[in-house]
C-alpha cells in the first residue's frame, strides 16, 4: 500500500512542479528560476510537514511516506539543479552557476529553519 500511495502523491508532486515550469518559463531567461523556486520551496514544505503536520495529526507512517518521499520528492529536484548548473557552466556563466548553487543550498536550508520555525511557533500558540 505504501507504493501505491508515494505513487500517487510522486504523480501530483510531478504534475505541480511541471506545472511551476510552464508557469515560469521564459524562453528570454536562461536562469532557472523555477527550478529554484520549487526546491526553495520543497525545503520549506518538508520542514513544516515534518515538524508541524505529522505532529498535529495523526497520520499513518505511510501517508508521512507519501506525502514527503512522494509529493515533496518529486516536486523538488535535485538531478535538475546539477544539470542546469553545467549547463549555466558550459556556458561561460561560471558566477552565475555558482550563485544558483549557493543560493539554493544557503535558500534551502534557511527555508527549512524557516518552516521548522513556523511549525514550532504554532505548537506552542
């Protein structure tokens, strides 16, 4: 059962960041915007989930399963964020390729404090 359920929630994490994509695309652009977006925010929804959602309510191991290693998982990509990364390289736009790294790793783990913060404050209101 926990297969079919991270099925399912990996099909709407894929849906929504292909949907964020197409949303953001601009063919004018070679940054990838969107792929930092999702990840910025992947970080902070897995964070919140974790502290504030499986907390509060009781959900099944394998819906906690789903909803992190299937929705969340596959709404963010790591495997993009490399790839686009040697692509801004091969470029020439090595400052760029650096910044996007940075950015996202220092973003991700200050969206992740950030929804761990939220989670907390709300526990203790």
């Amino acid at each position: 059962m926990t297969y079919i359920l991270v099925a399912i929630a990996g099909f709407l994490g894929a849906v929504l960041r292909y949907s964020v994509g197409v949303l953001m695309y601009d063919a004018d652009t070679f940054f990838p915007f969107s792929t930092l977006t999702v990840n910025l925010l992947g970080s902070f929804l897995l964070a919140w989930f974790t502290f504030k959602l499986f907390h509060d309510f009781h959900i099944s191991p394998k819906l906690k399963t789903a909803i992190g290693t299937g929705f969340v998982g596959s709404f963010t990509t790591f495997s993009t964020l490399s790839v686009e990364t040697v692509e801004l390289a091969e470029r020439g736009s090595f400052l760029l390729a650096a910044l996007y790294v940075a950015v996202s790793i220092a973003g991700g783990l200050l969206l992740s404090r950030a929804g761990f913060s939220l989670g907390k404050r709300r526990e203790t209101a």
